[in-house]
C-alpha cells in the first residue's frame, strides 16, 4: 500500500487530491492547521474509500509545526510515496499596503515550506529509488502581479530544477499550474471576481489531468485548453507586456 501526504487537505484542490489519491487506493497523510476539520476529512474519507488516513496538525508558517511535517516525510520506517504540497492563500492587499509580516507569512507557507517538505521528500525518494512530488504553483506565477505571482514562479521554476535533479533517480517532480479554479480560495482572500463561466476549471477535472500529467512524466501541468493557450503566450510575449497584463490582472481580482 502507497501513502501520499498533502498539506492544506481540508478543502479546495487539497481536498479533492485526497479524495481521487484515496479511490485510488492510496493511503493518506493529511496536513492542516485545523484539527477539528481534518478529524472530519479523515472520517469521511476512510468511510467512503476504507484507506488509512492519519492526521497531522501544524501551521506551516511556523518553522517548527513544518518540520514536524518534513519528519515525517523523512521517516523511512513509514514512507511517503507521493507528497502534494498545496497549502497556500492569497493576499487582498498589494505589497506595499500589507505589513512585512503578513508577507513574510505568505512566503514562508508559498515557497519555505515547498522547499522544505520537497527537500525531505526528495531525499528519502531519492534513497528508495522512486516516488512523485506535486507542488501547486499557479499560470498566476507567468505574470507579474505582486507577491503571490513572484511566489508562484519560484514554485514553477524550483519544481523544474529539482526534476530534473531527481529524475535519474527514478522520482517524478511535477508543478501543477492551475488558472482560476472554484473553491474556497478567493473567499477566503475576500476577492471578488467578475470572470465569465469559461474561465473557471472544475477541480476534479483539474486534478485528475495533472495525476494523468504525474504519471505521463510531465514536469509542469497546465490543466484546461484555455490556461495552456495562456501559460504558451505568457512565456513568448515581452516582459514589458506581460508586467501590463499583471496590472490587468490585479484589477479585476479586486472588482
């Protein structure tokens, strides 16, 4: 029996990753800050796909609840074959209007903590010879539009290098970009979004086409026809207009 390990698998593309890594047969590790409301993932999921699902509280801005989370991923006594790092939320505010450490949470929980866990992950796959490593960046991290975007393309950008330092060895490392997607996040961000029905991805759809990405082989996953035909342009347009398009961008999120 494998086992995965997500972190932020209470609710949103978290969630539905446990739910499809679970019909699948996997065994799960769950990672969030809310005790209570992973207790009730857990006994939802071990009710509908009678899987093993252990529970692992910690808030993963806090250097010390992380690395409890990278000890368990480094445990070989109970290896983790697939690690999901997907814990993440976005920011209302732009830079200069939000205090340093509302920012330094946000990058400690988008990029340290991908680092870190990836890091204990990495090397105890590497060890065994095999394992997959998801990291949920976002087509956000193609733009320039603030903190969240510069965030997410170092998640692209060190999900790229570290598969390619891992593939020799028989670990699959891929980065899931997702467009907007219908979930908790924008709420929780109090974003108001005014976007047509074609722009949104269904998140069943989303994380099905990126576990088909993982065992394709593919390092970067850009689920949806229209982000595809978006991520393409992002990276062939000059950066002046790209910089443009993130201003766009930061418009409408705020309505």
């Amino acid at each position: 029996m494998t086992t995965a390990l997500i972190t932020g698998a209470t609710a949103g593309i978290g969630r539905e990753f446990a739910d499809q890594l679970a019909a699948a047969g996997h065994d799960l590790v769950l990672v969030a800050r809310d005790t209570a409301r992973l207790e009730l993932v857990r006994s939802e999921i071990e009710d509908e796909h009678e899987v093993d699902v252990e529970v692992l509280t910690a808030d993963l801005s806090d250097r010390a609840q992380l690395q409890r989370v990278a000890d368990r991923l480094a445990d070989d006594a109970r290896p983790v074959d697939i690690l999901v790092n997907n814990a993440g939320y976005g920011l209302r505010k732009s830079f200069l209007q939000n205090e340093i450490a509302v920012e330094e949470q946000l990058f400690d929980v988008l990029c340290r903590a991908v680092l870190v866990l990836s890091h204990a992950a990495g090397r105890a796959m590497k060890g065994r010879g095999t394992g997959s490593i998801i990291n949920v960046s976002s087509v956000a991290g193609f733009l320039a539009a603030g903190t969240y975007s510069a965030e997410k393309s170092f998640v692209t950008v060190f999900s790229e290098g570290l598969a390619s330092e891992l593939e020799p060895h028989g670990v699959q490392v891929t980065a899931l970009c997702p467009g907007f997607t219908r979930t908790e996040f924008h709420e929780r961000a109090s974003l108001r979004m005014t976007l047509p029905n074609f722009a949104w991805l269904d998140k069943r759809d989303l994380v099905a086409t990126c576990l088909k990405d993982v065992a394709a082989g593919r390092t970067v996953s850009v689920p949806g026809l229209q982000y595809k035909a978006a991520a393409t342009a992002l990276r062939l347009l000059p950066r002046g207009v790209v910089r443009k398009g993130g201003l766009v961008q930061k418009k409408k999120r705020r309505g």
